[in-house]
C-alpha cells in the first residue's frame, strides 16, 4: 500500500473511533427513551465497561467508509456503525465468561464478569444485542423505513445462528469434532466473517444503493473477513515460531486448527495477497472513492499487531 | 367471568398456543434463509429445546386478540407474536443459568444448560433473542416497513435495558437492597410487566390502528402485567400459608420482598379486582369485539396455578 493512503487510512480510522466513541457515550448516557422504565445504574457500567474499551473500530469503519462510496450522508452510517459495534462488543463479552472462553483479561482491563459479576454480564450482553437493533430502529437515523428494516433484517442474519452465534457454536465443537479445511472456512465465516460482510454492505443499504453494489459490497466484505482471519492466525503462529525457535501450531494442538497452522505461514502469505488482490478488484469501479477502503483490505492482511 | 367467556378465552388461548407451536417450529425447522450460513445442529436444538416447551403462550394470545380488536389480518399478527415468544423464550434460558436462578427444571423438562451445556443455553438464549428480531424485521411478515421498524423499536425497549432486562438486573439486586414498594412495582413493571405491555400494544401496531389507540392498549397491558405479578405473588403466598398452616412470607425472608407478602393476601384480591375493572374499562370502547381480551384480563388476574 501506499505510504500516503496508508497514513489517510490511519488517520481516518482514528477519527472514526473517536466519532463512535463519543456516540457511544452519549447512547449509554441518554434519558431514558420512550417505552423505557429506568435504567439500572449497575447494568449501565457494566453496558459501559464491555463498549467503551478503547478498540480500534474496524467494523464501524468500514460502515462509514463503505456509505462515503456512494456518498450517503455520515450521519446514519454512524448510528448503524454504533449499533453493530454493540453486537461485536455484546459477543465479546458473552465470548469471555467462564462457561465460553474463560477470559479474565481483555485489551489489558477485566473482563465484565470479573469487573462486575457472571449474571450482571450475561445481562449486560443481552441489554447491548437488544439496544444494537433499537438504534437500528429509531428514526434518529434519519433512514427511511424500508432501510431500516432492511438494516435490522441483514443484521440480525449475521448475528444470528446461521451466522455469528452460529460460529461461536462450532467454534466450540471444533476441540472435539476437528473440522477439515471446508470446516474452518465455514466456522470462520460465521464466527468472525459474518459481521464484518454486514459492516461493509450495511454502508450499501445505509446509501439506498443498488442491489448489485450492496453484493459487491458484501463480497468485499467476505473477502477482508477471512483475510482478517488468516492474519490473526498468521500472527499467532509466527509468535510461537518467534518464541520457540520452531512452528508449534499451538492452535492445532489445542485442538483449534486454523487453516495458517495447517497450511503453514508462506501459503497464508500467499492466500493474503491473493485476498487483498481481489478485495482491491471489487472496488474497481469506485475509483478514488475507495482508497481508503482499499487500504483497509491491505491493512486487516498486513497488520502485525 | 361468564362461563361462557371463560369456556371461549381457553378454547381461543389453546388454539392460538397450536398455531404459535406451529409456526415455531416451522421457523426452527426452516432450510437457511438469504444471509444465513449455516444453523448448528446442536445449537438449532438447544433452540427448540427452550422455546417447544409447551407454554401456555399467554403474550402470543394477547399480540394476536390485541390485533383481532382492529380486524387485521392473522398471520402478520401470528409472526409477531412467535417473535415475542422468541424473546420471553431466551429470557427463561439464560434465567435459569448458574449465574442467574440456577434451576434445574422447567415444566418438568431439564433446563436448556442442563439438557445441554452452559455455554451453549448462553449461545442459545443470544440467537432466540436475534430471531426475534429477524422475524419482526423480515417482509414475511406482510407489514409495511414503517410498522415493521416501529415493532422492531417498541420490542427493543421493552426487553432491553430499560426495560426486561433491566428488571432483571434490579430483581438479582433486590436481595441485597430490599426495594421499598415503589421499587417493587418499578421492578416488576420491568422485569414482568414490560413484555405483556409490548404485546398488548403490538397488537395495536400490527393493525396500523391510531396512537391513542396504541396507548390505551398498552395501558390494559400494563394493568394485567400487573395482575400477573401479583397474582403469581398471591399464590406463592396462599401456598405457603396452606403449607405452613400461617403466612410465612418466604419471599420475603428471602429477602425478595412480593407486594401481596408485604400486605397480605386481602389487600392483594382487593387489588386484583381493581385491576380487572381498570383493565375492562379500557376496552369498554371496543365493545363485544373485546370479550376474549376482557376474559384473559381475568383470567390472568385469578388463575389458581
């Protein structure tokens, strides 16, 4: 990647958290809203505490910048960037508990249920899945109807058991059931794919765009997600190379093989730069537009932190 | 009650509860849907395990006679309505965890962490949830967007943290901070109440019927939500009070105060009964049309199990 689109994309990438952060905060922080009763002060910080960790908000980014294409107006992507960032956060803290994960740490703070409590962070996931589809929903996105339905429809089937949730599930059956290479690929889709496809064709739907720019849109999300995937894999592999002097593919003797430790780090390599080629295709007939979501593909497959 | 009203109010609510299993199970059972992946056996299990249970399925019955005040259409009805149950399914599941109540049983039947595992009854309750939504949001519902969003809405605050779920966060408190009788109602308003509300109305928004329409139904909602509590209440109390040959108030020794144990049984029937008037006056304006919602008012207000 460029140099310059390299810096615009870290630039933009930084605003954009900032700008969702502060949204954010200010969802979280609201008067109560029509329909609602209170708001139990210990599940606000809990909500607080899951959401506002400082990530990188890559998801939100590419809502924003994937509506930027076809020019939509930056605030409803916002909003909509917003909500699906309460679902990545929701299943993260859902991911952390000690029946799933057992995570005490993440982004170097407590997990929620050891900062709070198991059933205080249950709920708190619950109350964020819930709260991404009511701003969805809320006409202070400033969207027609139509868009917003569509918009909870494409978000509740990535998040759902055929998508995310459902990844989670095999995520946690591949210790025992070991999934061939089509498995990974399928667990992967869902677990961590799902969502970042909905980011990017959510922009398509937030801008009103033709059906075929929302498809090609959504492929160039599929094709970032298992680019992001691999990365990660590729990282955790080289780290353990780094660190033992050899490849241990810890993950496949865990008994999560990814598809990097089978495979090995040259063909991930490989595989990277093949995805990066074709997410850069798909945003072919964008031109200019889409330098900053070019660069985005280029980073989720080069990053190295 | 009539008899007449009663023989009709079992005979309708029983006949809704078929075609609510029904459709149910015809969602759970469905081949994948546009955005979908993959459904996890073991996860669509878990599913169906926590929401085919054989329930009385009394919110349903209320989205579907909440309608039926307005003549719409069955089937948009019936679809909301199984979303609803979705939502108070998902609520039982993640209840009924370790971290939350910890039971066993339900009707009978092991609960879904027991019947399965924890961290799939977590990933379970997470998907009914996001079903909910999928099914208000999808057009199979024949709705206009405009009501299929304003539904989407009205469910989200009504089971988020303002409402359900935050009821349940206020409830795990209240054995440490002892609400006051305003606390009671307030947590209870959430907790139990905000669902039954949501359905009454729902009923309202499906038809497309005016706002004051939409209100004074929710308004009969909150009243039997109420009746519903309380009613629970009463027979906890009454049953104690057979068991133990004197009011034992367990509840409240338990240190989860019930407005009929803290002011015994009489003052509670006495409540009851305003609350059927207040809920009766407010369908007085739909005349005969009304007689089943009428009869479930007081049948959820004097049921004896």
């Amino acid at each position: 990647m460029m140099k310059d689109d390299q810096t615009a994309f870290e630039t933009a990438l930084f605003a954009h958290a900032a700008a969702i952060e502060v949204l954010l905060r200010q969802i979280l922080d609201a008067p109560l809203l029509s329909g609602e009763i209170a708001r139990p002060e210990r599940l606000m910080a809990a909500m607080r505490h899951g959401v506002l960790n400082g990530g990188k908000r890559l998801r939100p980014f590419l809502v924003m910048e994937s509506a930027a294409l076809f020019s939509a107006d930056g605030e409803p992507a916002l909003r909509i960037a917003a909500a699906l960032e309460c679902v990545h956060c929701y299943s993260l803290i859902h991911d952390d508990l000690p029946a799933m994960d057992d995570d005490d740490l993440r982004r170097g703070q407590p997990t929620v249920h050891k900062a709070f409590d198991e059933a205080t962070a249950i709920l708190a996931g619950d109350a964020l899945l819930t709260l991404a589809f009511d701003i969805v929903a809320d006409e202070a996105t400033v969207l027609p109807a139509e868009r917003r339905a569509a918009l909870v429809l494409a978000l509740a089937r990535a998040a759902g058991a055929g998508g995310m949730v459902g990844g989670q599930t095999l995520d946690l059956e591949a210790e025992r059931k070991r999934p061939d290479e089509a498995g990974i690929i399928r667990l992967q889709a869902m677990k961590t794919g799902a969502l970042i496809r909905f980011a990017c064709e959510a922009g398509a739907i937030v801008a009103g765009a033709p059906a075929a720019d929302r498809e090609r849109l959504a492929e160039f999300g599929s094709a970032i997600g298992l680019a992001f995937q691999l990365a990660d894999d590729l990282l955790d592999l080289t780290a353990d190379e780094k660190r033992m002097g050899k490849a241990t593919k810890k993950d496949a003797a865990a008994g999560k093989a990814t598809l990097a430790a089978l495979n090995g780090p040259d063909w991930t390599r490989e595989q990277l730069h093949g995805l990066i080629d074709q997410a850069h295709a798909l945003l072919e007939p964008y031109g200019e537009q889409a330098a900053l979501l070019k660069a985005a593909a280029t980073f989720v497959a080069t990053r190295n932190s």
